[in-house]
C-alpha cells in the first residue's frame, strides 16, 4: 500500500508539471505565430509638427485694415511620452513660429519713444507688413484612437520668445525694413487646439498676452491664427 501511494504522487506531481510545459510551449507557439503583446493606443509618433496660417490680432486701431493675405506657420518638433496602454499621452517640445501681417497701417511713436502705436498710411504703396518671429516651447495633451490612420485631438499651450520683429514697406521708390520695433513684449503665451485625422489637421492659437507692453502701446491687440497643420513622423 505504501508502494502504491507514493506511485499515486509521484504521477500526481508528474501531471502537474506536464500541464506547466505544456502552457509553457503553447505561450511561445503563440508567439511564433506573430501574436504580440497588446501594442498601446498611444505609441509615441506625430514628433514633427508643421502648422501654416492665417495671423491676425484682435483690437485694431480705428482706420487700421488687414489684408487677407497674411500669413504665417510653425515648426516644432515633438517628444511624445504615452500614458501606459491609453490613448492619451503628453508632448512637450522646441520650434519656432513666424508671422506676417500686412495692413494699411505704419508704426509711429510719440516724442519720447515710451507708445507706439499703428496709424493709418495715406500714400500708395505694394508692401506693408509687420513681421514677428518667436522661439517657442509648446505642451500638448494629445488623444489618438488605436490604429495607423487614427482620429486625433490636442488640447495645449505655448510659450514664446520674439527674436525678430521688424516691419517692411514697399513703394516705387524702393523697399525698407525697421528692426528693434519699441514697447513690443518679448514674451508671448496662449493655448492651442488641434483635431485632425491620420497625419493632416485643422489648428488654431490664440494669445493670452498682448503684443505691447502694458501702457506702452495699443491696448487690447491679442494675436491669434487658425489654419492646417502636418503631423509628419
């Protein structure tokens, strides 16, 4: 009887590990068969990011008209980190933007420099823009639905330094450019919003800062632009 129990365990712990190798050699022919792990929804892609738009400011002075052919874009590229197996992730990233808009108007200041102001132009000319360029650090919360072509939407904000602002008028007596335009705030920030599919999109910026320095210029003048974008890589 003694011999026939320890036969009876030993055959006990014998199936035992056969169900164990056998689970085990049927997971690595799953494997052989190219079914993976569960990809996340939100793999890190969209690294480069173009924008072209359409730039304005709100709060014109009175006799100021903008043209509609004032345009602008961005250029930034992106690290993009996903939240586990979801479809949200955060990006955080560098670029720059640029931004031409051409109007009637030409800048002016009083005697001592301290306001600066846009007043309305009354001779003919073929080229009037004022031009600003920022170095930019955005943030985005993105959503992507799973699948290569997926819908997508950000919702963030950025942060600028402007490193060139300058103005550039045309006539028939030739082209001039003014740089180191006065009372300009440096420092520029607002929220983004981008909703799209696969790698196109539509996008919109609108500031939370003004363009001059609190009473040093026109009140109110708020930038904003909307337009395309490309998510490329």
């Amino acid at each position: 009887m003694k011999l026939f129990s320890e036969k009876k365990n030993f055959q006990v712990v014998f199936f035992i590990l056969f169900l164990f190798l056998a689970d085990s050699t049927f997971a690595q022919t799953k494997d052989s068969l190219g079914e993976k792990p569960p990809k996340k929804i939100a793999d890190p892609k969209d690294h480069i990011v173009v924008d072209f738009s359409f730039d304005s400011y709100r709060n014109w002075p009175d006799g100021i008209s903008q043209k509609p052919y004032s345009l602008g874009g961005n250029a930034f590229l992106m690290w993009d980190y996903p939240f586990g197996y979801g479809p949200f992730s955060v990006a955080v990233g560098a670029g720059f933007s640029t931004h031409d808009v051409h109007t009637n108007g030409q800048i002016t200041y009083t005697i001592d420099g301290k306001y600066t102001t846009f007043e309305p132009l009354t001779v003919k000319y073929s080229t009037n823009k004022f031009s600003m360029n920022y170095m930019e650090i955005p943030i985005e919360l993105r959503l992507r639905t799973r699948g290569e072509k997926s819908f997508k939407m950000t919702v963030g904000g950025k942060i600028g330094y402007a490193y060139n602002v300058h103005t550039k008028y045309a006539d028939e007596d030739g082209k001039v450019k003014v740089y180191r335009i006065k009372n300009i705030d440096p420092i520029r920030y607002g929220v983004t919003l981008r909703v799209g599919y696969n790698k196109f999109n539509i996008q919109g910026f609108y500031a939370l800062s003004e363009i001059f320095k609190k009473g040093r210029g026109e009140p109110g003048m708020i930038p904003f632009s909307f337009g395309i974008g490309l998510l490329l890589y």
